[in-house]
C-alpha cells in the first residue's frame, strides 16, 4: 500500500509494526475492554488510562503524525499529545502502567504466545 493515508484496517502498518487496531487489541486485552470502551467518550479511569496507553503505544510503534493518531480514535491531536506526555510522566518501572505497557508490547511482538 503506498498510499500516505492509512486506511481503517491497516492504519499504521508496515512489515515491521504494527496496525492501529493491532495496538488497540492488544492494550484492550491487558486491560481487559473491549476495543468499543476504549474507543467510546468514556472518562472512566480505566478506560482513560487504556486509552492514553493505547494512543502512546500507537505513537511510539507506528510512524503515523499525532493527527493521524487522533483519526484512528476519533479524537483531537492535542488529545493524543496529552496522552503520551500523562503516560511518559507516569513511567515509573514499579508502576501498574509499566507492567500494562511491557505486557502489550509482548502481545504485539511476531510470534508472540499469548
């Protein structure tokens, strides 16, 4: 596909990352939502937190710009900045978050049993 904009499906992919709906699969399965919650306006803390984490994961695994990542989940760019930026300053590698990122990050590696 050489389009520049990532269709629906395939948001994101490349041989070597992974697709929009693949990171969002994978983080709803670690925090155990459905990839309706984490899409939906919902403000609930676990569905925020899923959702921030998706949307980091999202930018840190694809090459795709904070608009583009926004489309994917039907939010403002400046909501996917402010994401990352709640995620990268809560990183500590005792915290619940840390375990949730490696754990998704697991789900989406090539071979990956799960």
């Amino acid at each position: 596909d050489s389009s520049p904009t990532p269709t629906p499906g395939s948001a994101g992919a490349t041989s070597d990352r992974p697709s929009v709906p693949a990171i969002q699969d994978a983080v709803c399965a670690v925090a155990g939502l459905s990839r309706d919650q984490l899409l939906s306006s919902s403000r609930a803390v676990a569905v925020t937190r899923a959702r921030h984490l998706a949307m980091y994961l999202t930018r840190e695994l694809t090459a795709l710009s904070l608009a583009e990542i926004a489309r994917c989940f039907d939010r403002d760019h400046s909501t996917v900045l402010h994401a990352i930026r709640r995620v990268e300053n809560a990183l500590d590698p005792a915290s619940p978050l840390h375990r949730e990122l490696a754990d998704a990050r697991t789900l989406l590696t090539p071979g990956a049993t799960r």
